[in-house]
C-alpha cells in the first residue's frame, strides 16, 4: 500500500515515526498509516488525498435481513430516519428508553422509542421546529441536550437560501419530542443566484459530528464543535459539502466542491445525473472511515458505500451498490441510511424504503466483516409474514451457480429478494418452483 500523505498547517510538521519533516502544504508517500499519523489526521494537521487501498473484506456491509418493517406506527411515512442509541437517554413520557429515532412523517417529524431497536413503540409527533422541517440529523451533546440540525422547505426560495437549515434542542431526558431554541442558520454554504454551481442551494444536513473538546483550527473543520456534511444542490443534482461550526448557527463552508458526488468519478448506477444526498459515517479499526450514502438517480436508487482516511478525500467502493432498489415489495426506492452500534459491538442499518403509496423503514443487523461476501438473510425480512435462506457470495457464480444455490423443493413459503444486496431478484411463484426475474 502506498498513501499520501500532504501537510494542512502553515508549518513545518515534525511526525513521530515520519522520517524527517514535512513543509507546509507538501506531500510525501508512507507505505501504511500509523497511529501517530492517524492522530495527526484526526487533530487536523494532515489530509490523505489519495491512496487507500479498499478495507479488507470489502464491503463490510454484510446485512442479516431478518427484521421486517418498523417504522412508522401510526404516522403517515418514515423516511430520512436518525436513529441514536444510549442506555437510558431518552424518556417516553413514561420511562427511560435505549434508542430514539426521529424522521419524516409527510407532515414535518415524528419520533419513536425502543428499547432494543428493534421493536419501537410511542410515537409521537415533535413539536418546537418548523411545522414541515424534515431531514433530521442529531448529536446526543450531554445527558440533558440532544440537538438536531434540518430543512426546513417552507423558507422562501427553497432550496436556494441558507435560511432553509435549522436547528433546536431539547432535554432527551425529559421530553425528546419538545425542541425549543429553533434557529434559522447563517453562514456561507449557499452560493445564492441563477448560475448552477454546486451549492447553488442545499435541501439541509446529511451527517452531524459533535466535538465536545473543540479547538477550532483554521483549515480543519473536525477539530471544530460541529462539522457537517449538507447536501448541496445545482437544483438539478445533488451532493455532498462540507462546513464546520462552533454554535450550530453560524456555518463556515469548507473547500470549494463537493467531497463526493455522482458526478465526480461515476459509476453505472449513478446514471447520467448521479445524485448524493443522505449518508451515515463510521470507523474501521484501521482508522479509516467508511460511509454509506444515498446515492443513484435522484438519490433513492440505492445504497452506495465509500471510504476515507480524513473524511475530506473520499474513494467509492467499485462494487456499488451495496443496497439497490427493484421491484419487489418496497423496493421502489432504497435509501437515507442511518446505523447505530449496538450493545454487542454489531451495527443496525435503518434504511427507507417506498412502494406505490407508502414510505417505510425497515432495519438490518451488520454481522462480523470476516464474513467477507456472505450476504446472510433471515426470516421475515421485509415484514411479509415470509422467510428466506441463506444467499450465494454476492458476485461470485455463474448464472447457473446461482440458479443452484436457490433452494428447491421449497422449505416453506419462502421469499428471497437479492436487490437489497446489489444482485439479481428472485422470486417464488409456487409452492416448490423458484423463477428469475
């Protein structure tokens, strides 16, 4: 593996274990990152511009398919979900919950609890933000401040005006459902104006990081309170940007284009106009981030994975997507990824999802990455009071191959649906006989 490495500060850097120094603004190649140089990332001192190489077990994104349906419970939709998980943070009105998801509900936002993240219960509408506000992203900031960041389109010329992103916060461990505070944000992200530049307008936040022991450098936006990711928009296509706070009001963009786009080294299931929009971020064990984005025609084509050693250079992983819409039971669009760890160490994805009429999400556990390619599924999965058996290796077989590792006779009224894993759609039209299409 070979890295670049390239300075971010208007000085000479002296590196534990870099053989001697870097200027200001230089690059130099180092076969593997160290934790020296990690910490110097993550303190803003250095950008990876290029030279990941994929992590291994590519895609690390290996999904149990068992969990049907949960969410909505009553609301009209769930869609663009924020799902955060702390034990005992989050009061129902009635007791302490683990894990609280806000999303859109076709009328402005809901919220629900859970105790396992898994079942959800309570639901109820929030209140103290804009009455249509969606796009919800949030940051547990202490026991007694949640904060949310998100769009609201009933802003006069919307999307193309900054005063569209908002924020509020509220007590989670009183009432997670009251904002108060809710304030318009200012700040440089919109380029306002007929010219379709990138961030022409934007349609609100895609990611939110908290930072509670801030030193706000110059140039290195993680080290500020709050770095977001927006979706910036030409009004017709969108990606993601990059800006950074010390308030949550007043915004400061960063750079001068997008740090990932489909328009920017494209792939064919992006399409012509490829579209970036909703994403969640976390970190491998090696140090590198990886991301899973909404991506594809309009950005609900499917799920999209990348990764990045700073958060700023960002590398898409060749085999997206790692998630695909179809035309099976809501599978008309496949999109707005949030995870969150659990208390055993695995990851559960809450993904919406659309038919004809309705929008739903649906949530999936991500099992060990030394499972590599293996794409287990589960009973149930899309909640249709059906079971499925365990898939092939995604991208490995022929035609044939695949055909065999269907199973037949039938065990049962099984359902098996591969798009969710980027492959081909599978169907059971009778009771023993499997059919592709």
């Amino acid at each position: 593996m070979s890295i670049i490495i390239k300075s971010n500060t208007d000085t000479i850097l002296e590196l534990p274990g870099f053989t001697g120094t870097l200027g200001p603004g230089k690059s130099s190649v180092v076969p593997a990152m160290t934790p020296d140089l990690l910490r110097a990332v993550d303190l803003g001192l250095l950008l990876v511009p290029s030279g990941a190489e994929p992590p291994d077990g590519l895609p690390p994104v290996v999904f149990d398919h068992r969990y049907p349906q949960v969410l909505p419970l009553t609301a009209g939709r769930a869609y663009y979900v924020r799902v955060l998980r702390s034990p005992g943070s989050f009061h129902d009105g009635t007791r302490a919950r683990n894990f609280i998801a806000y999303y859109g509900d076709g009328a402005g936002m809901s919220c629900a609890f859970s105790d396992d993240g898994i079942s959800w219960d309570t639901e109820k509408k929030v209140t103290g933000i804009a009455a249509n506000g969606y796009h919800v992203v949030c940051a547990l900031e202490t026991v007694n401040r949640l904060r949310i960041l998100y769009w609201n389109p009933d802003v006069p010329s919307q999307p193309y005006a900054m005063a569209g992103l908002r924020t509020a916060v509220c007590d989670p461990s009183v009432d997670p459902a009251a904002f108060t505070g809710d304030t318009p944000c200012a700040g440089d992200l919109v380029t306002e104006g007929s010219v379709q530049v990138w961030n022409r307008g934007h349609y609100g936040p895609s990611f939110l990081w908290y930072n509670p022991l801030p030193t706000s450098g110059d140039g290195k936006p993680f080290t500020w309170r709050y770095a977001m990711y927006f979706i910036a928009s030409t009004g017709g296509n969108d990606s993601l940007g990059l800006a950074c706070s010390d308030d949550a009001v007043e915004w400061k963009l960063i750079g001068n284009g997008p740090i990932l786009s489909g328009l920017i080294d494209p792939q064919p299931w992006e399409g012509a106009n490829g579209y970036v929009s909703a994403a969640h971020v976390e970190r491998l064990p090696d140090g590198r981030w990886w991301m899973l984005y909404s991506g594809g025609s309009a950005g609900n084509a499917g799920i999209g994975y990348a990764w990045s050693w700073d958060r700023i250079h960002w590398r898409k992983a060749e085999i997206n997507p790692v998630f695909k819409n179809g035309s099976g039971p809501f599978l008309e669009r496949c999109y707005t990824p949030s995870l969150v760890r659990d208390a055993d160490g695995s990851l559960l994805l809450y993904r919406a999802a659309k038919d004809a009429t309705a929008y739903r999400t649906f949530v999936s556990r991500l099992r060990a990455p030394a499972l590599g390619w293996s794409d287990l599924l589960g009973p149930d999965r899309l909640g249709q009071g059906l079971t499925s058996r365990e898939a092939i290796h995604r991208g490995v077989g022929t035609e044939a191959e695949r055909d065999a590792a269907i199973p037949n006779p039938s065990m049962g009224d099984e359902w098996f649906n591969t798009d969710l894993a980027g492959g081909g759609k599978w169907e059971k039209h009778t009771g023993t006989d499997w059919k592709r299409s």
